[in-house]
C-alpha cells in the first residue's frame, strides 16, 4: 500500500473501554441487576452474601450479553435511528464479529457460572432468557409483529425469578408473580418511547406499536396495560414477599402512573406534537421509577421480615 | 527534520495508549473474577462444614 493512499484512507476507528461497556447495555443492565438481587433476597432461606453477590453479577453478565448480542443483529436498524446510531457497532467503533464473540462468550461464561454458583435450574432460565432476548425478540418478532415487545417483554421479566431460582432451585407463585408485574410494566414503559420516537422505528422499518396501528390504539393500550400492571403488582403486595410497605408504594406508585398513562391515553398526535411529547416523556421516566419503587419496596418488607402475622395473603 | 517526521506517530501513540488502558481493565477483571472465585469457593464449603459429602 502507497503512503498516498494510506494517508487518503479515514482512520479506521478502535473501540475505547467504554465500547465494550456499552455494548452490555449498562442501562437495561442495572434494571436486571436491582430486580434479580430482589428476587434473590426476598426468596427464603438465606444463600450467603458472597453467593449472592456472585450469582447476581452471573445474570448481570448474562443480560449484558444478550445487549451485545442485540447490538450485533440490530446494527443495520441502529445506524438508521437517532437514538442509537452512535452505539459501538453500527459507529463502526467495534466489529459485528467482535460484538457477536463478546456476546457469545459471555453468555457461555455466565451460564456455565451460574449453574456452578447457583443450580441448574437458574442457569437454565438464564439461558433461556438471553436465547428468548438475542432470537426470539431481536432475530423475529421485533421485525415482524407490533406484539414484538409485549412477547419480547417476557426476557426483561426473567432475572427476579432467576435471582428467586438460583437462592431457593424452585419457580414460586410469588417469583412469577414478580415476572408478571415486569411483563406487564414493559408495554407502557416501552411503548411511551415509540410514541415520541416512532419516525425513527418507521425510518428503520421497525413494526412498533405506534407505525403499524397509529398512536390512538397504542394510547389506548398503554392504559390497558398498565391497569393490569398495577393489578398484578397490589397482588404482590399480598404475598409472602409483600408487606403494608409494598403495599403503600404500590398505591402510590400505581396512582402516579395510572394518571400518567390516563393523561397520554387522553391526548391525540397533535397535543403531543405541540408539547413534543411531553406526557410521554414524562410516562417513560415515570415508568422507570416505579419499577425501581416496586421491587425496593419488596426489599424493604423482606428486610423487615416478610409479610407481617395476620397479613392478607393470596397463597 | 520536521518534514521527516514520521506522520502517524501520533496516531499510533494514541493507539497504544488505548490498547494499553484495554489490556490494563482486561487484567483487572481476571483479577476480580480469580477474587470472586476463590470467595465463592470458601463460602461453598464454609456452608458444608462437617459434612464432606454435601
């Protein structure tokens, strides 16, 4: 190769530390963290704080393996939105093949660890949450249906009853309770975000909510959802991993976000346009709080003893 | 002499500075990660003290 040519070349770009990390998704990532530790620490019998501590960075890594994996296959839609064309891969910073390994080899590393630190049972739900997110979700339905990220909601639901499983070996009527409550809270949460970016999801392509049967239906919908959402998450409340403190967040949380998601249902294309989203913006950040409220409120009650004697219980 | 200068020296200095704080937080996390075992390990088997089958 000539100088003249080697000069005329753009640089090629090399991913910094901070690529790598992204690639993980560290945002996402937290969500899983907090939700698997409360799903781990309100399970019964106690496992040992350094086990604790390692099979929650297991599904941690396991989450951020299926981020890379999801940036790998969605690059050729990423480099088409705002939002995400400066992620690592479609910036061109780090390879597809780069990404693809990092995302394999993590999600054997944090199976293989979770089945040695936990149990089997765990480490088959994490590999079939990172095979539900990476396949299911990235490979299918985000391409192929507006259900995309009601069913894909499913992978974001799984690490409290993975935390559960790797303390206790079994799947509990309280654990799924506590996947249903991240289930049904992701289409609202979810769909809050499609509304004030779907010309990016219809520039890529991307069959969300919003681009395939117009805002007034998802409008509609986030409400629905979130009325099941918050059923689901009183019914937490009445639990042996519930308690008077889950119980009074929930009544507040669930107020603020049902009037939240009532506001965005009210409003048509034009009001938002107006105001450049601001009911849902506010829905999306509302929506992250409350989950954060939720599972710490199931913190809370499970440090201060579970549900109290004479408590309601569903089971 | 400056003419002569070699033109992607500085490109590769910052390459290798990039490199090098890469290699240094690969072998942190290796670190951390023999830690977090040997950890796991000793309280693995502090929870089976006196029962060498279980």
């Amino acid at each position: 190769m000539s100088m003249t040519t080697a000069s005329a070349a753009p640089p090629a770009p090399e991913a910094e530390l901070r690529d790598w990390w992204r690639l993980l998704k560290p945002r996402v990532m937290s969500l899983v963290i907090f939700t698997a530790f409360v799903g781990l620490i309100a399970a019964p019998g106690a496992a040992h704080p350094v086990v604790a501590l390692a099979a929650v960075l297991c599904i941690a890594i396991g989450a951020g393996a299926s981020g890379a994996l999801n940036q790998w296959y969605d690059a050729d839609i990423d480099v088409q939105m705002k939002r995400t064309r400066a992620r690592p891969v479609p910036s061109g910073r780090v390879a597809p093949g780069e990404a693809l390994g990092f995302g394999v080899g993590l999600s054997l590393m944090s199976v293989a660890m979770l089945s040695v630190i936990g149990n089997f049972l765990a480490a088959g739900l994490l590999a079939f949450t990172i095979f539900f997110y990476a396949v299911i979700y990235t490979m299918w339905l985000k391409r192929a249906t507006p259900q995309n990220i009601v069913i894909g909601g499913a992978a974001g639901a799984f690490p409290p009853m993975i935390g559960w499983a790797a303390a206790t070996g079994t799947v509990s009527p309280e654990s799924v309770l506590m996947f249903l409550v991240i289930f049904l809270w992701t289409p609202p949460h979810f769909w809050a975000l499609a509304l004030f970016a779907h010309e990016d999801y219809r520039a890529a392509g991307v069959p969300m909510m919003p681009v395939v049967r117009g805002e007034r239906t998802t409008r509609r919908q986030v409400l629905g959802y979130t009325l099941a959402m918050s059923a689901a998450s009183f019914a937490l409340a009445f639990t042996p991993v519930g308690g008077p403190v889950t119980l009074a967040v929930a009544l507040l949380a669930n107020g603020v976000f049902i009037a939240r998601a009532w506001t965005v249902a009210r409003r048509d294309a034009g009001m938002a346009q107006a105001d450049r989203y601001k009911a849902e913006k506010k829905l999306f950040g509302v929506s992250i709080v409350y989950l954060f409220a939720l599972f710490g409120a199931v913190a809370v009650d499970t440090l201060l003893g579970g549900a109290p004697g004479g408590w309601p219980l569903l089971f | 002499m400056r003419e002569n200068a070699d033109p992607f020296e500085g490109r590769e200095h910052e390459l290798h500075r990039r490199r090098r704080g890469r290699n240094y937080a690969v072998l942190a996390v290796l670190a951390a990660f023999v830690v977090l075992m040997f950890a796991v390990t000793i309280a693995k088997m502090g929870s089976h003290a006196g029962n060498p089958w279980g």
